[in-house]
C-alpha cells in the first residue's frame, strides 16, 4: 500500500503548566495539511522488519518512529513490514514528520492486514509512540489537549492557501519547554475565538486568533521567524505564527496569487518553502 501522511500546523498552541510524569498541559487548536510524505508500506510473511526513511540522516533502527508503529501494529502476529518513505516533510520544523510517518503506518497496516481496528485503538497505539501520533491518526482540524492526545474534532478550517517557510536551523524543545517554565506570565493565545470562528467558518476571525507562546521565548539566534512572519504578512497573508516548537512558520493567505507569489519570493531564502491546503484527514491511502 502507498499512503500519504499529511503534515501537521498549530494553528494556536498554549502551554497551561507542567503535568505528571514530566510532561506538560497543552491546549492547541491544530490542523492537517495536505504537504506531507509518501510511505510504500509492504507485509513481510517471514516477520522482518525494513525502513528506507528516504534521508540520509534519518535512522533505520529502532529510533525511526514508523518502523516502531510497525513493531508495535504487528506484534504476536508473525508478520513484518519492508517501509520506504519520500520524505517531504522536514525535520526540527514543528510539522509533526515523524508522527505523521507512524500514524500512517498504523492507519495503512489496520487496512492491510484487516485487522478492524477503531480510530480510538489506533491513537490509543499512536500515544505509546508520541504525543502528536493520535492527532496525526485523526487529522482534520482539532483541539488537543493534555499532551496532546485529548482531541476534539472541531469544524473544518475553510479552505484556504498556506504557505510554510522553514528557515535553515532546527530549535531545541526540550530548550523551549525550559524557558517556558521559567516564564512567570506571557500572552495566550484567545483559543475560545478561534472555536467560535471555526464554528462560523470564518477564516480571518481563526487567522487574527493565531499564536504560539513558544514564540515569546525565542532568542536572537532564532531572529529569522519573526522575520519570515513579517515578510508574510507583507506578501498578503492574514497573519502568520510559528507551528509547534519551530523552526518553521506558516501563513495563511485568501488569495491563490498572493500565496504563489510569497512562495516563491521566500524560497531562495528558506530551507523548505511550500504552498500547502488545509486537509480533513491525518492519511490518505493511494493505492
């Protein structure tokens, strides 16, 4: 089966405190989009296990997150899975690319093998992997809460160009989390707004809403994103806001020929700079 797994945006994404067991409490509202990677997924009878990540510097082993969906998807069955990815999506950007890979492989494996399961059981599968595999199951447009596994399917966002600029570094999270914690009060983003706006189905009430507290504690050496955020919003794009934990930032625009023209007058400066839609769905099964 090949299956497109769609990449992930925050559209607004608030940390309230630190949780149990090290993690902390998150109120998100996020969104799939249709920019993502491809995934050639085969069954093995003889029960081997194979991941061609499609990156040099991605991991073959244990540490690659499909191939541990596929582990764990197969277990005490006696079958394997030989994986190849075109990898799109890249990494450090705050674009969900490795737990959209294993939420496909987990969406692509219940279909392959039969197996029946529920969207719940496979999030519920997709948590022991990584907070955001169980939006990456779902997909669509959602508020997450807890570490992220508590969704919410809220009103699709309407359709619109968005554009997504990676500028050429990663940002540590682990980094992030710690300068949050040291915050004692900082802007939040207005997350009742955006549901009310979705429920309307207005795109500028959701795109004047968007924001990201981890942007309040970016330093000099990170001075790209809200650079790229302003030029954005110089090319015509509603607003634009960084997405998880960066490095990239998205825009969203109303108008096609304003993307395309920001896209492309960005790019030769960004490492990745794409024009991507909003999607309904987490994964898409080709064939």
């Amino acid at each position: 089966m090949i299956i497109h797994a769609n990449g992930k945006l925050n559209l607004s994404l608030d940390v309230l405190g630190r949780a149990a067991g090290g993690y902390h409490d998150l109120r998100m509202v996020m969104q799939s989009v249709t920019y993502g990677d491809d995934l050639d997924i085969q069954l093995t009878e003889d029960g081997s296990f194979f991941i061609d990540p499609g990156q040099r510097y991605l991991p073959r082993d244990e540490k690659n997150l499909a191939l541990q969906a596929a582990r764990l998807f197969l277990e005490g069955t006696g079958l394997g899975a030989r994986i190849r990815v075109t990898k799109r999506l890249p990494v450090c950007a705050g674009l969900g690319g490795g737990s959209a890979d294993a939420a496909a492989v987990l969406v692509a494996l219940n279909q392959m093998t039969n197996a029946g399961k529920t969207t719940e059981e496979l999030c519920a599968l997709g948590l022991r992997l990584g907070s955001d595999v169980p939006f990456c199951v779902q997909g669509g447009t959602a508020l997450a809460e807890g570490r992220g596994e508590i969704l919410t399917p809220l009103p699709a966002l309407p359709d619109c160009p968005i554009v997504i600029c990676k500028p050429a570094f990663a940002i540590s999270t682990p980094e992030l989390f710690g300068r949050i914690d040291a915050r004692r009060s900082r802007l939040r983003p207005d997350t009742k707004g955006i549901l009310t706006a979705l429920n309307a189905q207005d795109l500028y009430g959701v795109a004047r809403r968007m924001y990201n507290v981890f942007e309040d504690v970016l330093d000099r050496r990170q001075s790209a994103v809200p650079t790229i955020k302003r030029q954005l919003i110089d090319l015509g794009a509603v607003n634009a806001v960084m997405t998880g934990t960066g490095s990239a930032v998205f825009g969203v625009f109303d108008n096609e020929k304003a993307a395309k023209a920001a896209a492309e007058t960005l790019s030769p400066s960004c490492q990745n700079c794409v024009l991507t839609r909003p999607s309904n769905t987490g994964s898409v099964c080709m064939e």
